[in-house]
C-alpha cells in the first residue's frame, strides 16, 4: 500500500506500507460455525475453539472483508509474543513428558 501525505510531497519522500505476509485472527460466527465465511476470503480455519469460533491465517487484509461478512459477529487480530509462546511450549512440552 502507497501512503501519500502532503508532508511527504514536500520531502519528495515514498512511503511504502505492507500487510504482514499472514496474519492470525479470532473469528466468530453469529450463528454458527465461521468456516465457510473464512474460507470466502482466501484464509484457512487452523484452529477450532468453540461451536461458532476458530483461530484462522489469511492475509491482513481479509480482516476488514470478515468483518463485513453476514456470517460473523466479530473478527480481530492475534498478536504472540514469540518468546513468550517459546517459553509456553518449553514447559507444556515438560508437562506432558513427565505425565507420561
């Protein structure tokens, strides 16, 4: 995406804005499952947290085209921290060794 700004005229200036190459969002149906409204814009359910919500990867720009779906009560973002998540899985990873 290409921003234009009277301030970047002036310094002859070019920005240049790009979606993240995929983007992990919550999705909730309003009435059911959301699959088929996440499958219309190009994204993939990876993972399934209730009857009418799902973890999903598409591109950020799928976003603002879910939300405006008449399927889906609500869509947003996921952010992780990734050293975070590491450090979840190091000690699920313990948990479950030692459980067996």
């Amino acid at each position: 995406m290409r921003i234009s700004s009277q301030i970047a005229r002036n310094f002859s200036a070019r920005i240049d804005v790009a979606d993240p190459p995929q983007s992990l969002f919550l999705v909730a149906g309003k009435s059911g499952a959301p699959d088929t409204a996440v499958r219309s814009v190009d994204a993939k359910v990876v993972t399934r947290l209730g009857n009418r919500t799902v973890l999903a990867v598409g591109q950020f720009s799928a976003l603002r085209l879910l939300n405006s779906h008449p399927a889906i009560e609500t869509a947003g973002p996921i952010n992780i921290d990734s050293e975070r998540f590491a450090q979840f899985v190091a000690i699920a990873k313990r948990r479950h060794q030692a459980s067996r």
